[in-house]
C-alpha cells in the first residue's frame, strides 16, 4: 500500500489537451493510481449538479491520484503531471 496519496484536477481548453497531458504522463512514467478524464459535457452536468460555475474556456478536466513514499515524492509526481 502507498503511504501517502495525492488527488489532482487539471483543466484544459480541449478534450485533446486533456489526453495528450494523460500520454506525456505516461511516458514520463508516471502512472497514477486511477485516472478520469472528462470532456465538456461531463463537467457541465457536473457544475450544475453542484451549483458551480464553469468558465467558459474549459473543455476538459482530468482527476487523477498519484502515490508515493512521502510529500517530496508526491510533490515531484504533480509538478511533472501538469501541462
């Protein structure tokens, strides 16, 4: 079992974006524990479910967890996760 788990959500202007960031990763190799991407469509039924505003410019999110050994670890995984 990890010992410590991170969760991020990037947002990105594209569904494409949004995949091509869940590929750098990969190859990269950071492979997070799960991973769910979303294209615009999701996050609006999602934003009204929760009463949030979207902004306009997002066309897909990606929610991902990330482990490792301690904070340092986690904190490198998601500086190399971001687009």
């Amino acid at each position: 079992m990890p010992k410590k788990r991170r969760t991020l959500q990037i947002m990105f202007r594209t569904f494409d974006d949004g995949c091509m960031t869940i590929q750098k990763m990969l190859q990269s190799n950071i492979v997070p524990a799960t991973a769910e991407i979303m294209d615009r469509t999701c996050l609006d039924s999602v934003a009204r479910h929760r009463k949030l505003d979207l902004a306009p410019d997002i066309g897909a999110s990606i929610v991902i967890e990330i482990d490792g050994e301690d904070d340092k670890a986690l904190e490198t995984q998601a500086n190399r996760s971001k687009p």
